[in-house]
C-alpha cells in the first residue's frame, strides 16, 4: 500500500465508532460492514490528509486502493479523493468507473459515479461517449444502465434530450426498481429546464407508474 494511504487508512481506523457503524450498516440494508464516521467528519479527515499528503500522488493508484478496502467509508473516501483530482483525470476513468460499479455496486458510489464523474468526463470528452453508452446499455447489469440514464443530471440545457428520449425508451419496460427510479429522475431533473417537454414525453409514452411519478412531482 502507498505510504501516504496507509496514513489515511490509520487516521480513519482511529476514528472508528461502532454504534454509528451498526446504525450505518442498518439504513444501507445490511449491504457493507461501516467504520461509523459520518459525512461530516470523514470530510474534514480527508481535507486535512488530502492537504498535507494526498496532492501530487497518482490518483487512479490511490483511488483504487481505497475503494478496495472493506468498509464503506472507504469507497466515499475514494469518490470523494477523485472529485479532488478531476483536473488530473485522463482516459482510464471510464474503465475505473466500470470497475467500480462491477465490485461494489449499490446507489449510493452509483450516484456519484453517474452525474459526477461520467457526467463530467463525457462532457469533455463527447466523441467518447456513444462507445460507453452502447458498451453499458448492452451489458446487463442495471447500474451500468442506471449511469446511462443520469450522466446528464447536471447538464441543464447541454442536455441531449434525443439521447435520453432512446436511453428512456429502452430501458423504459424494465421492472428494476433503481431504473425506474432513474428514469424518473433524469426527468424530473430535465424538467426543471423544460417542463413542457418532460410533461409531453410522458404523456406519449408508456412509462411505469414510478417512473411517471417521479417524473412529474413538481410539474
């Protein structure tokens, strides 16, 4: 391991708090074992180790080794550090982003991963982007899916509304409940741009009544 995420790790091992982590372990559905740290306080750890040792490191090395550790806060800890380095991201993200999702996959990383950092790297790297949607749309696997379906969150009127309008439309019949959750969000998120248009996309199509929902709640 990196010497300077060895000192990370004993950091966030000193802070450990076993109530907090059995609370934690509970809300996310027995999912991930926790080391109990809330949000707040694993920022201001990560702000202070990031200042003094985590700058000038490569980040895919230090953003793999924490995301392969076994409690959770390690894989935000993880997202987090390559939110901090984005302007040192190259082509390897995608690939990790893939990787990730393929190794501890659930909505919380998926999340970030979509609008976050796929959202971002497409957005500077657009002749990328219909190799990584086909490849994830193709794949099987729903939170691959699922990023399909949020990467443009943040896009506002960059939004390509012909690419999510397909992107919908496939996935559309799906019975998993995280892409229709999503399929509704995207919308909802959309709407706030353009609500005529969300308004009349789902009245013209069959969507279920989650994604419906979801899609019109502040229209």
């Amino acid at each position: 391991m990196i010497d300077s995420v060895a000192h990370l790790v004993q950091i966030l091992q000193a802070h450990r708090h076993e109530e907090n982590a059995h609370w934690m372990k509970k809300y996310m559905r027995d999912q991930f074992p926790f080391l109990g740290i809330k949000k707040p306080q694993r920022h201001q750890i990560l702000k202070e180790w990031y200042a003094h040792e985590g700058k000038g490191l490569d980040w895919f090395l230090v953003a793999n080794e924490l995301f392969r550790l076994k409690e959770r806060e390690y894989q935000y800890i993880a997202l987090d550090y390559l939110l901090l380095e984005k302007k040192n991201w190259d082509e390897r993200i995608p690939q990790l982003v893939e990787d990730w999702i393929g190794d501890q996959s659930w909505w919380d990383v998926v999340d970030v991963l979509g609008p976050h950092v796929m959202g971002i790297y497409l957005m500077k790297h657009p002749d990328q982007r219909d190799y990584w949607i086909q490849r994830w749309m193709t794949s099987g696997n729903f939170w691959l899916q699922r990023v399909c379906l949020l990467f443009q969150l943040t896009y506002k009127l960059k939004t390509d509304v012909i690419l999510l309008s397909v992107l919908i439309q496939d996935l559309s019949k799906e019975k998993e409940f995280f892409i229709q959750k999503a399929i509704g969000w995207s919308l909802r998120q959309y709407a706030r741009v353009d609500g005529v248009w969300v308004r009349d996309f789902v009245l013209s199509h069959e969507l279920a009544p989650l994604s419906r929902r979801e899609a019109l709640k502040h229209l």
